[in-house]
C-alpha cells in the first residue's frame, strides 16, 4: 500500500497516537527523512510492525512481508531502506543485486530465522530424500538457497497446495506448520525448533479471558501463535490480512493477537473501534528508530549484501514465492 509523503498529512495522522512532546521531537526529523529520499531516490518500505512515527513518517509503502517484497522487486529507485528487520532486507537485496539495499540496524534479527541454518535444512533434506521444502520468508539467504519455494503467511497455504507432493518440509516455524496442517490434507513435517519469540508467548487463556470481558470482541491472530490461540480467533492471517478482516468487519472491540505497533498503526485506520487487551513488542523491529532511519539514509548504511553463489540460489525460491497471490 502505498504511504504517505505529505508533511501535514503526516502530521496529522500522528498526532492520532503520539504525544504532542514526542510529535514536535520527530517531526523535524520526518522532515529530514522525507528530503534526504527524494534527493538519494530512494524507496522507504515500512513493515505493519514499525512505531507509527517510522510506519507514517518515513514510508513510501507500507504493509506485510509479502507485499512489501513485492515492492522491492518493482522498485526503480537507486536505494532501497528497508524498515523491517534484516531478513526482510536481505529478501530485496536478493531481488536486487545492483540496488543499494539498507537497514537501520543489522542487528534487528528474528527469532524464527536465527533458528534455522543451511546446513539444518540440509541434515532434513537428507533425512527425507525427495521431499519438497517449503521455507517461511523469516529466514536467512543461505536457508532459502535450500529451499524449493518461499512463502509468507499471507500465502503459505497457496504454496502448499500449488506443488503436486502429498509430503512436504515446512521450515522453520513450528507454530504455522501446525496451523497450515489443520487446512490441508498433504502431510507436513515441521521444525520442531522454530518459534516466532512474540507470538508463542500468546495462550488460550489469554484469548477466553478478554473475551469474558467484552461482548462483541474480534480476535484476530497472527498464524505464528499457536493454534490453541488461531483456534480461539475469529480470524488468522498476515498483518495486512488481519487489517482487511476489520475493514470487513463492524465490530466495535478489537483484539489483536500480534505484535504491539500493528494496533498503535491501525488506531488511525480505523477511529471508531476500540483495540483492547495486552500485547508483546518484538525486541528486533523496536530497533528501528527514526533516528537511525535518518543516518542510514545520510550515511548510506548498513548495506546488506548477499554473497553472489547463494543469491542466485536463493532468488529461485523468493520469485516462485511472489508468484503466488
Ligand atoms: P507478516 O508477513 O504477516 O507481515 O509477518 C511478518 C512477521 O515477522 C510476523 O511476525
Ligand atoms: Fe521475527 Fe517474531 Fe519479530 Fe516477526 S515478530 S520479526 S517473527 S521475532
């Protein structure tokens, strides 16, 4: 989707969710951000779970991890600042070997995709011989140079059901594995050792108990809970589905099983209802400050790069994966 550019526009989104102090320190600094993109030409993607004042205030376009790698694959600008965290930009740095690929931080990682490596996928491939793989996009370069086809959970059971194999490796998160299981009839074998360290903390219990305190409430979780959790939800999906299922929705209390900025972002989306309940912040997308998102466009850093011999065997499961609506 695309963002907006304009600084009053912009400002009064914000002022919907930030104080008037923390407004008038980051708006200089949007300022700034806004002209050094225009005179670098570069594209700014924004991830759901950025802080509203990176998400509103530095994006060209903002929504889920599909979406925005398939902005990063139509891109014609020079530099490419991804607002995510490094999994995301090395996707876009493997579509776009002769783009300037950044993010703020190299250190805003994943829990998912630190819990996978090459050599992990290559130990189960031995294991099953002949078994497709299928590998969630939270992972490093080197996992998807092992993998057939990439996917995201906006459409990781389109994937499943688009390759001919009743059998099929699903790496590395456990939780989703699960959740794609309960919706097809192929047989998954999972990752016992990925976990997504936001949403596994969700329970059950959580879910039954705001739900005795409000009447008409909307759950909506994200599929890397576990499926105690998406079974108690109204609806699972990826942060951009989850906010197309409220549009079509009229409830007035939402809650939302996810990670904390998606309900501070959506506040302004949708004025009228109310985003009620508890949630978990993601230490590696709170990295990204607007701070550090003005250096990295001033200094040109931090590049990601992936080395040559595992691109050109990653590209193949990231493209494959893109074609898939
Ligand atoms: P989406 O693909 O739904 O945007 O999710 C990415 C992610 O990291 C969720 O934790
Ligand atoms: Fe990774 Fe979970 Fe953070 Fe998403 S929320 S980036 S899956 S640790």
């Amino acid at each position: 989707m695309q963002a907006m550019t304009d600084l009053d526009e912009i400002r009064q989104t914000l002022e919907k969710t930030m104080m008037p102090h923390e407004l008038e320190e980051a708006m200089p600094l949007i300022e700034e951000i806004q002209r050094l993109k225009r005179e670098k030409n570069a594209v700014v993607l924004g991830h759901n779970y950025m802080t509203p004042a990176v998400f509103y205030g530095c994006s060209d376009f903002i929504g889920d991890s599909l979406g925005l790698a398939r902005k990063a694959a139509d891109t014609e600008a020079d530099i490419i600042l991804f607002n995510g965290v490094h999994f995301m930009a090395e996707t876009a740095s493997i579509l776009n070997p002769d783009k300037k690929v950044l993010i703020a931080d190299p250190e805003a990682g994943c829990s998912l995709a630190e819990s996978i490596t090459g050599a992990d996928v290559r130990a189960m491939k031995a294991q099953y011989p002949g078994v497709p793989v299928v590998t969630y996009v939270n992972c490093s370069a080197e996992v998807k140079a092992e993998t057939d086809i990439c996917c995201t959970s906006a459409n990781a059971l389109k994937v499943i059901e688009s390759l001919p194999d009743d059998t099929i490796l699903f790496l590395p998160d456990a939780y989703l594995a699960k959740n794609m299981q309960l919706q097809t009839k192929k047989k998954l074998i999972p990752y016992e050792k990925g976990k997504c360290m936001v949403h596994e903390q969700y329970t059950g219990e959580d879910i039954a108990y705001f739900r005795k305190q409000f009447d008409d409430l909307l759950v909506i979780a994200h599929p890397e809970c576990d499926t105690d959790v998406t079974q108690a939800s109204d609806f699972s999906g990826s942060t951009s589905q989850m906010e197309g299922f409220i549009a079509r929705s009229s409830n007035k209390n939402v809650l939302l099983v996810t990670e904390c900025s998606m309900a501070d972002n959506l506040r302004s989306v949708f004025p009228d209802r109310m985003f009620v309940g508890t949630c978990h912040t993601c230490p590696h997308m709170k990295k990204i400050t607007l701070r550090k998102v003005r250096d990295a466009l001033l200094f040109e850093q931090f590049e990601v790069r992936v080395p040559e011999d595992i691109r050109v065997r990653a590209v193949k499961s990231v493209e494959r994966m893109i074609a898939i609506g």
